[in-house]
C-alpha cells in the first residue's frame, strides 16, 4: 500500500491514462513480445514458469532427466549441451528447473520478459546484473542483460540512471528513515514529493495536480506529514533547497516536529549519496512514465518503482526492500517470493 492511499493523501495516480504513442515511439519498449496493456504487464508467476518449462523441448528433457535418477546426464545431447557446467547443482520445484541455491532456470520463451523487468527502472548492467543473478539464470544470461540495457533508447537518450553512488559528506545514517533526501518539483501539471531513505536508498513519491489547494508549500507538508506518518519523523531531511523546501511555512512545519534541514548544495557533488541517487532515479522514472499531457500510466509506474526497491545496491548488495522489511516485496517477479517459502535442498 502508498502511503497517499492509506492516508488519504494525494496520489499520484490521479489524472491516470493510457500509453501515449509518443511514450511507444520513444522506444520506451524494448520488446515487443511484452503488451502494452497496463492491464497485462507480463507478471511472471510459478504457474507460469512451470508451463513454460514444459513447453521448452530443452529445459522439458532437463527436468525430466532431473527427476529420473536412474537416467545420467549426457553431454552429448545439443539440448543440454549448454546445462553440463551446473547440471550437478540443478534440481526441481514444482515443475520449474532450478539451480544452487533456489536460483530460477528461465526457459528461452520468458527471458526478453525477465530482461524487461529487470530493466523496468532503467537500471545499469552491473544491478541488473546483481538482482538477476539472485533469483534467475539461463546460459548467457550476462550477454542479454548488457544487450538489454545498451538497446535501451530511453537510457541512451538520457543520462546513466545509476550514478556513482560517492561518499556522503555527513555521517551515515544508523537507522533507516532516520536520515532522508527530498526533492519536489512540478512535471506535466503536477506537484511531485520523492523522498530518499539515506540508509536503505528505498524512495516514496507523492504527488497532486497543480492547480488545486494543494499547490505550493501547502501540498508539500501535507506529503510530509502523510511520509512522516508511516516511516516515522525523520531526524534530517537533505534537500537542494528548492524555494518550497525553504519557504517560512515549510521551516516551520519541520522546526515543530524537531527536523533539521540541511541544504545539500548541487555545487559539492561528494555530498550526493544513495539516497540523492534513488531521488533522481525516480524522478527520471516520473519523466519516462508520463505523457505530454503529463498523466501518469500507473500499472508501468509502480511495475518500474517496486523494480527499484527490490534492486540491490552496487555497494552493499542488499536492496531497499532487504533493509526495510528483510526480504524482496513481491513485484512483476511474482515468483521470487515462493523461493523463501522452501529450502534449498543442496
Ligand atoms: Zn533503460
């Protein structure tokens, strides 16, 4: 759940329409084989993977051979050729090949699928790469993931979306939330609130139309309090020191509540951190789901957002979602949360 709808707040799923052409032709897309529905964004569940194994002559030989003791592997068979390396560690789930320690063989027909979601918040090779090879494999899977990532248009067109994540000048945070990066900033005829955890790099954004009540430093605070309200009154909030950001009535909302608001000035980029990293990806993932009229297509939104949160951060190698709540949260990736629920035979 948002906070902006347990909370009533304002949502940014307000003003909500479909796939502009001009969001298709930008080659936002990589592959075709995926609808551009919102109402079909290719969920990958067990069910699934299982049926897709069976149709997979290769993978479908793989699994039966797997099952059957009494049958060796045979190296000379061309469809299995390719499995000879691992075939010791693979065993099966429910009809769904699998390797070490719970890692997903994806069969040939979902991959441009996988590669799409691993790729759903314009993620760099390296995190994709990270997050991929947790939960999935499948025989050059390293090559697919950087031909994924370079044919992307939306990424060759704009900056690298995973900067170098640089020291942070202040100490680092102790607790999550206790330490936050905000940025709010207008986009197609809206007020958009992202906030970055400077622990967990996990980001919220919150958002209203222009033009109402709630316009200005108004609708800013009335995003904190809805953020404060589930992740906690945060001790610092770090900001570029936007002019709603500094305005008197904003100073005082966070002087109340005990907030201290440093300026991290756009001049002394060492002081960008994960958090000012998470902030600016997913203000780049608002610009690239939105269309000229500035709606917002929800469904690719929050497909792109929890990709995001289950990312694993090129330091540390834990995601958002590992930090706050200690395991990934289920996303377009719905089978990697069955993986928790058995344990690894071998
Ligand atoms: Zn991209």
């Amino acid at each position: 759940m948002s906070i902006s709808s347990s909370l009533g707040a304002p949502s940014i799923l307000t003003g909500v329409s479909m796939l502009s052409t001009s969001d298709v032709r930008s080659g936002f897309y990589l592959f075709p084989c995926i609808s551009h529905s919102s109402h079909e964004l290719g969920l990958i569940s067990w069910a699934l993977l299982a049926k897709e194994t069976a149709a997979d002559p290769s993978l479908y030989k793989l699994l039966k051979l797997t099952e059957d003791a009494t049958q060796s592997f045979d190296r000379s068979d061309l469809n299995l050729t390719t499995y000879w390396a691992i075939h010791e560690s693979i065993y099966t789930h429910e009809g769904v090949l699998m390797n070490q320690d719970r890692v997903v063989i994806i069969p040939l027909s979902l991959r441009n699928r996988i590669l799409q979601h691993l790729h759903a918040a314009h993620q760099g090779i390296s995190t994709m790469e990270q997050r991929a090879r947790s939960i999935v494999y499948w025989p050059g899977m390293s090559k697919d993931i950087k031909k994924a990532r370079d044919s992307c248009a939306d990424c060759n067109r704009n900056a690298p979306s995973q900067a170098a994540t640089t020291p942070i000048s202040s100490p680092p945070p102790a607790t999550p939330f206790e330490a936050v990066f905000a940025d709010f900033f207008d986009h197609g005829g809206h007020h958009y609130l992202v906030v970055g955890d400077r622990l967990s790099g996990w980001v919220e954004v919150l958002g209203s139309k222009a033009g109402t009540n709630l316009a200005g430093a108004v609708g800013l605070i009335r995003h904190l309090r809805a953020f404060f309200a589930t992740f906690g009154v945060p001790e610092e909030l770090s900001s570029d020191g936007g002019p709603k950001l500094t305005a008197g009535r904003t100073e005082a909302f966070l002087k109340l509540w005990g907030v201290r608001h440093r300026i991290s000035s756009a001049y002394f980029p060492q002081s960008n951190g994960r958090a000012e990293v998470a902030v600016k990806t997913a203000k780049r993932l608002l610009m690239s789901n939105t269309g000229p009229s500035g709606n917002l297509d929800d469904d690719r939104f929050l497909r792109a957002i929890l990709q995001l949160r289950n990312t694993p951060d090129a330091d540390c190698n834990i995601s958002p979602a590992q930090i706050i709540f200690g395991r990934p949260i289920r996303d377009t990736l719905s089978f990697v949360n069955k993986l928790e629920k058995f344990s690894n035979p071998h």
